[in-house]
C-alpha cells in the first residue's frame, strides 16, 4: 500500500496540476461537498459547486445546508492560508476553524454546567454520546488538545516523506475525532487539521469519498478496539490512493475525450 501511494505520488506531482486554472479550487470544492455529505448534507455535489461560485443556491434544499457548505469552504481557504506561514496547532487555532465549520450554523448549549457556543468554536461542556461510545469527559478536552497540539508539533518539521506526512495526517483525524472536542463539527474539523498536516508540506490534500463512509466508521471503531493506529492510517491511505488514481486518470483523459461535434 505505502510503495503505491509513494509511487502515485510522484505521478501526481509531476502532472503539476496546481499551475491549472482553478484546479486546486475545484479539488478543496470536492472535498468540501464529500466531507459535508459525510455529515448528512443533502445538496449535489454540483448544487455546491454552482453554490460556492455563483452564490446560486439549490432549490427545495434546507438554508442550514447552504450554510454548512459555505462555511465549511470558508474554514478550508482559511487553513490554506494558515499553512504557508507554517502556524503550528494551538487550543486557540483549533477553536479558530472549529468556529469557522460552524459559524452560521452553530448555536448556543445551555447545561447546567455553563452555555457554550458552536458557532464562536467553544469547547463542550457537557458530555457527548454517539452510537454505542461516550466520549471523554468534557473537562478532560482541554488537557487532552493540549497533549495533541504538542505530540503533533514535535513531529510536523521532523516527517518528510510521503507515507510519515500521511500517517500524521491520519493520526490528528483519528485523535481529534475522538476527543471530539466541540459541540457539533468534529468529524469536519478533524478532516481539516488532516488536509492542515497535508497543506503544511505541499502534499496532495486527502478526499474521504461519502460512498466509504461505512468502511470510513467501521475504520475509526476498529482502531479504538484493537488499539492500533495502523488500521486508520491504512484507510487513509487506500482513500488517497483512490483520489490520486482519479485525478491522474482524468488528466490523461485531457485530449481523448472531447470531439467537434456539427
């Protein structure tokens, strides 16, 4: 698996696609859609593109969708930005994009334990149940970021190749969803600081296709149950090659495809 992404890789970069006109815009457009229909967004994957560069939105779909794939694009141009100066993770930067994913869709959280609010990236406070697991205690997150922030800083000048940017890529996602740090958008954050480690070394982002979404969860269960890291990064890895096939499919595609037609 790693010797076929390292070689995919070199494929992918030497087709240079970043010097295309809005190739790079388009690639993050995808991901977005993607990462939001993960998430249970109803809009097309067209209904995002026409939404993201008209500002036209899609008939008969809920504004809240809208909304989250607009901010979720915002939150993406933001972490591009943030990469080329090289900004390494902090509480306050996490917060940062965790505000961004929720700005016009988050709310307020009154418990009895105080109010917090999605929508200005404020952590949790009150405990979080998905499926068959509880998450750590809420007064465990803040500790717990810190301890990613620094593991994740000592590490992100020292990886230079392909497969240790990816394993590192992989393992912010798995660690953060798991701390699952905010109210609501963690599994968009997560996928952010992933493409973050990915945007900081000019590496291919990573697209996590909705159609895997089973083999996406059943991955994050299975590395919680066996203790073993490796079983993530695997499906990180088998989803980049995916996406790098593609891409390198259709750029060779570029004069085959298209005829005059009278």
């Amino acid at each position: 698996m790693w010797t076929q992404l390292t070689q995919l890789n070199r494929a992918y970069k030497k087709l240079n696609l970043h010097d295309v006109i809005d190739y790079e815009k388009f690639c993050i457009i995808s991901i977005v859609w993607h990462s939001t229909k993960i998430e249970g967004c109803s809009l097309t994957e067209t209904d995002t593109k026409v939404l993201l560069e008209k500002d036209i939105t899609a008939a008969g779909k809920p504004l809240q969708d809208h909304l989250m794939i607009k901010d979720h694009y915002a939150a993406f141009e933001y972490i591009q930005k943030e990469a080329q100066q090289k900004r390494k993770l902090s509480l306050d930067f996490i917060q940062e994009i965790g505000g961004l994913v929720m700005k016009n869709t988050g709310s307020f959280t009154h418990t009895a334990l105080g109010s917090f609010d999605t929508s200005k990236g404020d952590l949790r406070l009150a405990q979080v149940y998905v499926d068959k697991k509880y998450f750590p205690d809420y007064k465990k997150v803040p500790n717990l970021l810190a301890q990613l922030c620094k593991s994740v800083n000592e590490k992100i000048d020292a990886v230079k190749d392909t497969e240790s940017v990816l394993k590192l890529s992989a393992d912010v996602h798995y660690n953060f969803v798991n701390i699952h740090a905010f109210g609501d958008g963690n599994g968009r954050v997560s996928r952010l600081l992933m493409n973050y480690i990915q945007l900081y070394h000019g590496e291919p982002l990573i697209k996590i296709f909705t159609e895997d979404r089973v083999a996406y969860i059943d991955a994050l269960n299975e590395t919680e149950e066996k203790k073993d890291l490796e079983i993530f990064r695997q499906f990180i890895a088998k989803q980049e090659v995916k996406f790098l096939k593609a891409e390198i499919d259709k750029y060779q595609k570029l004069d085959k495809e298209f005829m005059l037609m009278f």
